[in-house]
C-alpha cells in the first residue's frame, strides 16, 4: 500500500482498496453505514465539523480534533457515551473511567473497540450512545482542524457501495477546488472480488499518484485511446478528465523494480472499452478491441 504520504485521497477506487484491507467482507456493509451515520449526524447539527480523512492503513472521521470513528486493520473504534447498558459481546472491549475521553466534549463517554473478524454487528445501545457523543460533539465544535485533508474518495466510495447520497461538509467551498476523481485503472470496485485481485490495486497504485497519469493524459488527451469517445463532450463538464488509465503491460507481469512510462506503457480507455480489454486472460489489446468495434459497427 501506498505511504500516507502519496496516497490519492480523492480516488473512489484507492479508497476501495484501503477499506477491503482493513475491514473482513462479512462485516463491510454494517462499517459502511456506521461512517455514514456519524457523518450524517455530524452534519445535521453543524455542516463545517466534521471530517473523514484517508490514509494507507487507517480510515478516520473526526468531529472538530475528536476522532469519533477510527478504522484500522480489522478493527472499529468508536467514542460513544456511556450506553444504557454495555453488551457482553465476543470481539467487543468498552473502556470508561470518570474523566470523559476527551476533555473538550466534557461529558461521559467510553471507547469501544470492535474486532470485526469477531464481532461484526454494532448493538443499538452503542449506537444511540454514539449518536449522543456526535451530537454533543458537533453542537462543541463548529469548524474542523484537519478540513485540509478531507478525502472526497471515501465519500464517492461509499455513496457507490451503498447506493445513497451523502453531504459534503460545508467548508469545501473555501479550499482549493477539488479535481474529479480519478476514474478507477486496473480493478473495478465490487466487494466479490478476491483478495489478490484487490492487492493488484496497490501494485498500480505505486505508480499512479497522479503524475504517471498527468503525463499519459497529458501526451495523449482525455479521450479513449479505442473508440474515441470523451466524458466531457458526452456528459458535459463535471466529468472533464474523467477517463481511465490502462497499463498496456500486464500488471501480472510487474515487478517491485518496474518503473513505469507514462508514454510508453499507458494509455487513456474509457470504461466500456476497458472492460472488453480485460474481459480476457491475457487482456486484449488496444488493436484488438479497435477491431471488434470496426466488425461491430459493420
């Protein structure tokens, strides 16, 4: 995986690859809305305090400087108040003393900890302690220190899976306009997919920090190198630069010294195209998907 340093925080498919890597398949759909929860919470009370943030090994949201939610490798933790009752759960470790876990949301609050391998399900009790923490939090903190790093991937990435909306916070209009995401290269987002093909994301990903892909695009253009076809002239201007990057070189036969050309080894495809390149082992290539399209319109 790529360092938190050069990790893409603005790619749906990155954010992808790091959430498979830290949360067991069994337990992805009940993590997923539980980060859609305490966005949604923190959002209704104040629209600027929140935050969710990216790294290789870790997936946070913040309300103000709490980090209310935190992922790691097969691991939840959460700040809540202290439930109504505490669940004996196998996988499940509910900490609390008598100063609150954070003295700037000065009530009584615990830390949950979730061995997701174990214990896949978030009782209601927690939840509605969680909801009380967030919402205390929010009504405390009305801005977010770390809005700099706020990951719009996670945010796609989740609104793909679960098939809804989500907010954005408030304060995006007052940084740097953000770019569209990066179109996913090498490997779809789809939670069937096995372990290995997954780890071939982090294989393209230590190249692809968006300068491997400025240079290909810039050499070449936005439009697919097969059909020709452009999002920005199809779908209009949110979606400019929206194209995917294909490695002309299987990843399958790259290795840790492998340097990629932006010139050489990519080229831009669209989606459609894509999948028919991949849709063989190995991929066809550029020439021959050319070809199909030719006999297909004919």
């Amino acid at each position: 995986m790529a360092s938190n340093q050069s990790i893409d925080r603005h790619d749906p498919q990155v954010a992808a690859g790091v959430f498979r890597e830290l949360v067991p398949t069994q337990a992805a759909v009940e993590v997923a809305r539980l980060l859609t929860r305490v966005v949604r919470a923190a959002h209704q009370l104040a629209p600027a305090s929140w935050t969710v943030n990216l790294f290789a090994h870790k997936i946070r949201v913040n309300v103000g400087q709490v980090e209310i939610c935190t992922l790691r490798q097969d691991t939840c933790k959460l700040i809540t108040s202290v439930p109504s009752s505490i669940p004996e759960l196998d996988g499940l470790m509910f900490r609390h003393g008598e100063a609150p876990v954070h003295p700037s949301v000065p009530i009584p609050s615990g830390v949950a900890s979730f061995n997701l391998k174990v214990c896949r399900r978030i009782p209601d009790d927690l939840l509605t302690a969680l909801d009380s923490y967030v919402a205390e939090a929010a009504s405390r903190k009305r801005g977010s220190p770390w809005r700099q790093a706020f990951s719009p991937g996670v945010m796609l990435f989740l609104e793909r899976d679960l098939g809804e909306s989500l907010p954005r916070p408030s304060y995006l209009g007052s940084l740097d306009p953000i770019s569209p995401p990066a179109a996913p290269d090498e490997v779809l987002s789809h939670p069937s997919l096995v372990e290995g093909a997954v780890r071939r994301v982090e294989v393209n990903a230590f190249e692809r920090d968006a300068r491997a892909r400025r240079l290909c695009l810039d050499h070449y253009g936005r439009s697919c190198s097969v059909c020709g076809m452009s999002f920005e002239t199809t779908y209009g201007a949110a979606l400019a630069g929206f194209i995917h990057v294909h490695h002309l070189r299987p990843l399958s036969e790259v290795r840790a010294e492998y340097v990629v050309d932006p010139i050489a080894d990519l080229r831009p495809v669209c989606a459609n195209c894509h999948a028919v390149i991949h849709s063989t082992r190995p991929p066809l290539t550029i020439h021959d998907v050319r070809t199909m399209l030719a006999r297909g319109k004919a």
